[in-house]
C-alpha cells in the first residue's frame, strides 16, 4: 500500500512560479544584452551554475564547473534565403505539455541543408528552430540542439530576421535542450525534416557532469 504523497504548499508552487519567471526574464535579457559571445557564455555559465531554476540537477550544481562549446566559428554565421512553408506538425513532449502543434513559418536554405522555421501554435506563439547535425550523439547532444525557441526568451543572436525573405543565423548560439541535463525535462526535439547529416562545428557540446 503506498503510503500517502505530503502535498505541495501554495506558497511552495508560487515561489518555483516566481522563479520560474525570473530565470525567463534573466534569459531574455542576456539574449538582448551588448554581450559579445564569451561574454553571453560566461553569463549563462554564471546562471546554469547559480538559479533555482538552472536545468543542472540540484545535486550536481556544487560542482558545476561550466558547460562545453565548440570555439567560437565564423563560418557558423550565415545569411539564410527563407522560402515559405505550409502545414504543420504534431510533436508529442513526453512531459506535462503534452502534443503541441507547430506550424511551418518557412525553410532556411543552409549550407548544411534546408532548416524548417516552426511558429508553436499556442498562447501568444513563438518562433522555434530545433535541429540534429552530423555531430549530434558523438560531440554534441544526440537528441539535437535548438536554435531558438522565442518562448522561452531566447530573442534574436541565433536567429535574426533581416528582411522578409532572408534570415540571418548564428550557429555558435546552438544549445541544448533541457533533457539534455536531466532526464526529469522532457523536450521537444527536432523533427526529421530538420535532421542534416553535415557537421555544424559551433555552439553548446554534449553536457558531463562533473567527475564523469
């Protein structure tokens, strides 16, 4: 017989919402900062290793000494043609999100291959750009990188708009998703038509923690 579960005070569940909005508020501010990119890298060091809300297991964030990149890679900084796209897709979370709907805004035509531009189709919406590369599963995470998700304020440095054709993409900003820090996140990650088998040497590499 299961012994019964103590519930969560309110005042618990409102301090982790209030958190939960200060580490988005933080994040939008670095994206939008004068930051140059170790300067970005260092700030989100500084923050994965610090808030309550870091993706970083409680338990390992003693030890946390930073995470990985590729060095800095201007080849990794190109503008982009955007043909227009139609229809949608459905990308089931496996987390309390459930199957969320994104529409395609339009496709990147990348020297890596062409990158479908997602629009996520709920409450005020955001543009998204979830991808796998060619060095997803040896160097960087095998479950792919994002780009930018707006959703969670990561506005402009990877992906700017410069006209309404063309689009102006950073790849050293390439992160990872949550899950790729804890198997308690459960993230959407990038559907086939956004899978390229080129290598794109630039952004975050595979998280370790510390000691392993």
């Amino acid at each position: 017989m299961n012994e019964p579960t103590e519930p969560v005070s309110p005042y618990r569940m409102l301090a982790a919402d209030l958190e939960l909005v200060d580490w988005r508020e933080r994040v939008a501010q670095m994206y939008l900062s004068g930051l140059d990119l170790a300067g970005f890298r260092a700030a989100r060091n500084e923050m994965f290793a610090t808030h309550s809300q870091s993706p970083i297991p409680t338990e390992s964030r003693p030890a946390f000494t930073g995470l990985n990149y590729f060095p800095a890679n201007p080849d990794a900084i190109v503008e982009a043609p955007l043909t227009p796209a139609d229809g949608g897709i459905d990308i089931d979370t496996g987390g309390p999100d459930g199957v969320v709907h994104y529409r395609r805004v339009a496709v990147a035509g990348t020297p890596w291959g062409p990158l479908t531009l997602w629009w996520i189709e709920a409450y005020g919406g955001g543009l998204f750009l979830p991808f796998r590369d060619g060095t997803c599963g040896s160097e960087s995470y095998g479950g792919g990188r994002y780009l930018t998700d707006t959703v969670k304020g990561t506005f402009g440095r990877g992906v700017i708009i410069v006209a309404p054709d063309r689009v102006r993409l950073d790849l050293n900003y390439a992160y990872n998703p949550s899950c790729a820090y804890d198997d308690r996140w459960a993230c959407p990650l990038a559907p086939q038509e956004n899978r390229v088998s080129a290598r794109i040497e630039a952004g975050e590499l595979v998280y370790h923690p510390s000691g392993h």
